[in-house]
C-alpha cells in the first residue's frame, strides 16, 4: 500500500511580516507596512513555532511554569529515551528546546518541574539541552516534581517507594502498607486507598526523599551550568498552603549523611494559595446543600467569595509567608499555582447549582476587581506567582482558564483582563525581576499630552474647543522616547463608545499605522466632534503595544462642548446665549502650599491631616528630616510628606472644598515618589467624598523631582462642598517609601498628567 504521510492541518489566514504575535488574512491586515504571509505558503507554517495569538496571549508573563507542558504529575518518565525531541511525531510532553524556544521568544524566565522518577542521566541530559539553548541572561527555576504530598498523583507514593528502602530506620515500617509481604514499599489497599501501617513511615520517607532528591537535581544543574548556576538556577521547594508545616519539614532537616540542610541550598519557597477551595465541597459545609444563600445567585456568591474567600485565601498567603520567615530569614515566598479554585469534589463535582455558579462567576465582569484584590493581597505576601492556568474551556472539573478560548476577546475574559491592568501596574515587584525584548532592542516608550489612563480609570481628555454649531478638533500628542535596534510600540485599534460615541468621528493617528520605532519620536491621535445642542460625553480606547509585549488599553475621557448661540446687540447683556465659563474664585482650594500651618508641629487650621506613625502628614525641616534629599518641599518651608516608616502606615491630607457650578474644576498638584522599596507595595489614593477617583502606585524607580499631577472634579462642580483627601497606606511588612506632596490647587485648567 501507499498510506497517506506527511499530513499538514493548518490554521487558515496567516502571519504577518512585521509582527509573528499578530495573525491575519484578507479581511483582518497587518498594520505598519507589514504583509500577511498565508501559512500556507512555502516555508511559513514551519518558520512560525508558535501561533500568533498564543503569543499575544502568553506576552504579559515574566514567568512561564511548565508542569503541565512536560505532565509531571504522575510522569512515568525515567529515561532519557522516554522523552521526546523536537523532531517526534507527537510531544505528549515538550521537548526542553522547544520549552527554552518559548522563554527565548517571550524574554520570560521558565520553571522545569523534573520528573519524579528519571534517572540522573536525564536530569543531565535535561540541563545540557537548557544550558545551551536557554538565553544566559533568563532564570531557570528548578522543582522535583509537583505537589508530591498530594495523594491524588502516584509521585506521592512513587517517591517513598523508591527511596525507603535507603532509610534502614523506617525500610521495614514502609513494607507494612497497604499490600504488605509482597517486597513492594508503600502500596496502597486498592479497596480503601490506605497504606496502612506503612502511613507514617511512608511519610517520613517522602519528607526525605523529598529534600535529599531535590538537592541531588539542584548540585547537578549546577555542575551541567558551572560558573553562570549561581544566577541562572533558581531552587525551589514547593509544598501545600493549607499546610505550610510540611515544607517547614522539608527544608528543615539535614540532607541525609550530610551537614547541611535542604534550606541552605534553597532559594524559594513556594506554595499555592488558591480562593475558592471551600466551595461546593462536602467536608466544610459551604456547599448548596448547607448553605443555600451563598447560591441564591452569582453576586451572592461573589459577595461571600470576595469577602469570606478572600480572608481565607490571604490565610494561605500569610502563613506560608510567616512559616518562611520565622523559619528561614531571607529566603523568598513565590506561588507556583494559584488563582481561583472553583471547582465541585466528590458528590459536587456535576451538581447544577454549583457548575451554574461558578461558570457565571469566572465570567462576571466583579472577577476582575476581586482578582485584582487577590494581587493586591499576594504582593504583600510573596513575589513571583504562577496562575494556574492561562487558556482552558470551563468544566465541571474547574474554570482553571483565564481565558476561556485562544481567540477570545480580553474584554470579554475579567481574569485575564486584570491579569493585563495588574501586570502593566507591578511590571516587576520581586527581587531581580526583568523582562525585555533582547538582542539589544528597546521598545520605545509612549508618553501622551494630555496623559491616558488605563481601561479602569481613564485619563484627562483633549479640550475640544467652543463655538457655534459645527466642528470642533483636538488632539493628543504622542511622544516616543527610548528606542534602540528594531524595538517598536504600537498605538492602534482605538474605539470611541459611551452615551455620545455618535458625536465624534474616527480617530486618525500619525505615523500611519501607529508604529513608533527608533527613526519615529513623535505623532498623534486626532479627533474631530460635532457640537450640538447639548454637550456629549464618551471614552476613547486604544491598544498600545510594546513589540515582545502585551496590548494595554490607553483610555481618555472626550467631551465635545455644546453649541454656543451668539447673541444679539440687543440682549448683548442677556437672555440669549451662553456667557463664557468662569472660574470663582480662581482657586477652590485654601492654602495649597500648606503655609499656614504652624512650623513646629505641622498642625493646620485649613488641612486635616493623620499618621499613624508620626500623627500628621504635615512637614516642615524643624521637624521633619529630608531623608536624603527623597523629602523636600517644592517651594516654602511646608509640604506633605506621606511615608517614611519601614512598616505599616496610613497618613491622610484633607479638605472641604466647594466646587462651584459653572466651570471646569481640577485638582492640581505635584507628587515625587523620591524612595521606593520592594515589594513595592504603598499607594497614594485620591479621593472625593470617600471614594477613590485616582490611585498612584509605588514605582519601582524613585523620580528624582516632583512631576505636576491632575485630576479632574469637573463633574463634582454642583455648588457644593465635597471632601479633597489623599490617602497614604503602606502595609505592614512592606518596606520605606516617600511620597511627597505640595503646591495644591482647584482651578479651571489642567496642569499636569
């Protein structure tokens, strides 16, 4: 016979020239001058490892675990010859070269989770393949297996089995397991899943084992990677969040015949602080059966998950971080899973109400600010964090995905869209953390006149100008700054929508195709809106997107003027037409400067201000220290310096102001953020009758000067008196920061970003 060989099932459309993230055919072109290269064209299916949206997808991770790529869990890989190669007809699981191929591409370190049971000679043979395909300046972070205390994988007894017979003190108790007197260790009874007598020395065994094998992967890497291992391995210990005892356990104890212990040759700690593993579970009561109200309908779910979950979830975070620094100071608490944990057990598993909840839940538009919570939470607690997973249709056996399909629309997927906000907020808040595009390429950084916001809070708008009926332009300028080799980012795909969406017409933008590289420093979006009777209202989004990097959405307010009506030289005075805006008094505010408050102690008889730590935010140099140079006023003697203590504090800067009707108001000010400390955590929140209009977050490089700021309270100028407050907090735990603020004013125009 002549079987068919050689079979090729393709994706239709292609990718394009200029960009191997974005796909396209006839109906969806490359933008920048790029052409659309079919992959069924010669040479290009082969050329392109990785599809284009996969790529899109996977850019925002700085940190890619590939456990379930190289299926760890209950892995009968031993041999070198059990693993495939990049030339194998399948890859069941994925060969290192193409696992370095990914991290290479998306400048992401990797996390290898080695099979339980493969030899030294693979583990060799596994590091090689790395050390010399993986780029030298990207980490590697190293696990022996995954969750080997959890019994539902084999590696739980797997481990012991292999490895108590090399305890001669526990070998025998080992042998009375489940299915004793057959010479085979730590066997379960296939009736009742238990091991028996065998069930406490099969633990210690694999509390041993667990730490002595890990450290023998560890020294073996670092032989294969000689000199550059001390910065290109990361050894990792992962172990339970519900019980953080145990990696206490691990860790503790010395490497067996050796002086040392496995925490000495350790760098992190790691565990899996999931929200949600009460629900819809037999054993704690939270199911439907028991607690009815939780499942009435998805928002009362959400309001117990966001509250109940939530306390639950940052239960898991501290204690595994307090067992790491009580136990082993210095090492590093990461999450090597992590994220929602929705997902019925035993006789929940296809119950309706349950699987109908949780569905609705993953997809409510609430997910998004709850995850972010849950960030918000986990940056306090640890550093890197590993969710699990990133695209996976939603089952009865978990919504694990943040997205739910390869193509789907971000806007439609809460958890992936906070992943973004997150992500582009805390670019980098752990010890060492990079990700760039390499070979020496800088993506050029976009700066807008006026300054954009992201897809959760948008930014201050262009001034569309006054006048009678008929057109009315502005524009927002782009700057470029930074660019180097073929580094590019992108301003594209802008959308107008809101109430008034209908009053403006299509954004132009300058360079065509929104690419800005090293030969382009400068451009625009225009606009152009129809004034009518009344004023209209919308929201302009655009995606930018760094080359190597993920979209994020730049958003600004619009707001087209309405139409004046000129009026006559006989009701010159009155009656017809609308007079000019202004602004009265000129400055809302009282005091900007904080000059009237008294030199000696900061108290204020215009501002009210509170500290935790220092009883007021108030500063002048008779009391307060200049910190070298991070807390200084801008101008006078007086400033608000929020900060300052290596630990938790919350300071507050108020005052009542009456915004009166009939004008633009806006809050300007400046703020330095002149010292910075990882983890990064504090922020600056200004609020307006107790609810937060503008959040500034700590950077992780301190500004050396004050940077001007606006935020817009037009749409609070009704004639009445509204709180102005800025709200410092610093959790505990976190260390010294400075922001410091001065030279405050409510006016009729904006002065800064």
């Amino acid at each position: 016979g002549n079987p068919l060989r050689d079979v090729q099932i393709l994706p239709p459309g292609g990718v394009c020239s200029n960009d191997d993230r974005r796909s396209c055919d006839a109906s969806n072109p490359c933008a920048g001058g790029g052409t659309c290269s079919l992959f069924t064209s010669p040479g290009v299916a082969e050329a392109q490892l990785f599809q284009p949206r996969f790529l899109r997808n996977y850019e925002p991770f700085r940190l890619l675990r590939y456990m379930d790529w190289m299926e760890t869990n209950s892995s009968p890989v031993v041999n070198v010859s059990d693993y495939p190669t990049p030339t194998s007809a399948f890859w069941h699981r994925v060969p290192p070269q193409i696992l370095a191929a990914l991290g290479n591409r998306l400048r992401s370190d990797i996390w290898i989770n080695l099979p339980h049971l493969a030899s030294d000679a693979f583990i060799d043979n596994f590091a090689t393949v790395l050390r010399d395909n993986f780029a030298s300046d990207r980490k590697i972070y190293l696990e022996y297996g995954n969750e080997n205390w959890n019994g539902i994988f084999s590696q739980n007894v797997e481990i012991p089995r292999q490895f108590c017979p090399g305890f001669p003190d526990i070998a025998a108790g080992c042998q009375n397991d489940g299915i004793p007197g057959n010479g085979i260790a730590c066997e379960r009874d296939p009736n009742t899943f238990s091991l028996g007598a065998a069930q406490a020395p099969c633990f210690e065994a694999l509390v041993r084992a667990w730490g002595d094998r890990s450290i023998e992967i560890f020294d073996r890497f670092a032989t294969v990677f000689g000199a550059s291992a001390g910065t290109r391995l990361v050894r990792v210990i992962a172990a339970q969040a519900a019980n953080p005892d145990l990696g206490r356990q691990v860790m503790a104890r010395n490497v067996s015949g050796q002086s040392f212990t496995v925490a000495s040759r350790t760098d992190v700690y790691a565990s899996a602080p999931y929200i949600g593993t009460e629900y819809c579970t037999p054993d704690n009561g939270i199911n439907p059966d028991t607690s009815p109200a939780v499942y009435a309908n998805v928002d009362a779910f959400l309001d117990h998950f966001s509250t109940e979950g939530m306390t639950r979830a940052v239960g898991f975070m501290s204690a595994s971080r307090a067992m790491v620094n009580s136990n082993f100071p210095g090492m590093r608490h990461v999450a090597y899973e992590g994220g929602q944990h929705l997902a019925g057990i035993a006789g929940f598993t296809f119950n309706n109400t349950c699987n109908t909840i949780f569905d609705a839940a993953n997809r409510s538009s609430r997910m998004e600010a709850i995850y972010e919570t849950y960030w918000s939470n986990w940056r306090q607690n640890g550093d890197e964090f590993a969710h699990f997973y990133t695209t996976g249709r939603y089952g009865p056996f978990g919504r694990w995905g943040l997205l739910e399909f390869q193509d789907q629309d971000v806007l439609t997927a809460p958890k992936y869209q906070a992943l973004l906000d997150h992500s582009a907020a805390f670019p980098c808040h752990w010890p060492n953390c990079t990700q760039s595009t390499g070979g020496g390429n800088s993506n050029p950084t976009l700066s807008y006149t006026p300054a954009a916001g992201t897809l959760a809070t948008p930014g201050s708008g262009p001034v569309f100008p006054g006048g009678g009926a008929g057109s009315a332009n502005a524009a927002i300028s782009i700057s470029a700054t930074g660019a180097s080799g073929s580094g590019s980012t992108s301003i594209g795909n802008c959308q107008i929508s809101g109430s008034g969406a209908s009053a403006f017409g299509a954004v132009q933008i300058t360079p065509a195709g929104g690419v800005f590289n090293v030969g382009t420093s400068s451009g625009n979006l225009a606009l152009s809106c129809q004034r009518g009777a009344s004023s209209s209202q919308a929201v302009l989004s655009c995606d930018e997107t760094p080359l190597g990097g993920a979209a994020v959405a730049r958003v600004w307010s619009l707001s087209c003027p309405a139409a004046t009506v000129a009026p006559d030289a006989i009701f010159a005075n009155g009656f017809e037409g609308n007079a000019p805006p202004t602004c009265t008094p000129a400055d809302a505010l009282a005091d900007g400067g904080l000059e009237a408050s008294n030199p000696n102690t900061g108290a204020s008889t215009i501002w009210i201000s509170t500290s935790t730590n220092f009883g007021t935010a108030i500063c002048h140099s008779n009391f307060c220290p200049n910190d070298g140079n991070t807390a200084l006023p801008r101008s006078g003697a007086f400033w608000a310096w929020f900060g300052g203590f290596n630990g938790a504090e919350t300071s507050t800067l108020s005052q009542s102001v009456v915004l009166p009707v009939g004008a633009p108001r806006h809050l300007n000010f400046f703020l330095r953020r002149g010292r910075v400390t990882a983890p990064f955590d504090a922020e600056l929140r200004v609020k307006i009758d107790g609810s937060t209009v503008r959040t500034f977050n700590e950077p992780s490089s301190a500004e050396a000067d004050y940077i001007a700021r606006t935020v817009d309270l037009s749409s609070f100028a009704n004639g009445q008196s509204h709180l102005i407050e800025f709200e410092y907090i610093n959790p505990g735990g976190s260390g010294t920061s400075n922001f410091v603020v001065d030279d405050l004013s409510v006016v009729c125009t904006p002065s800064g970003s």
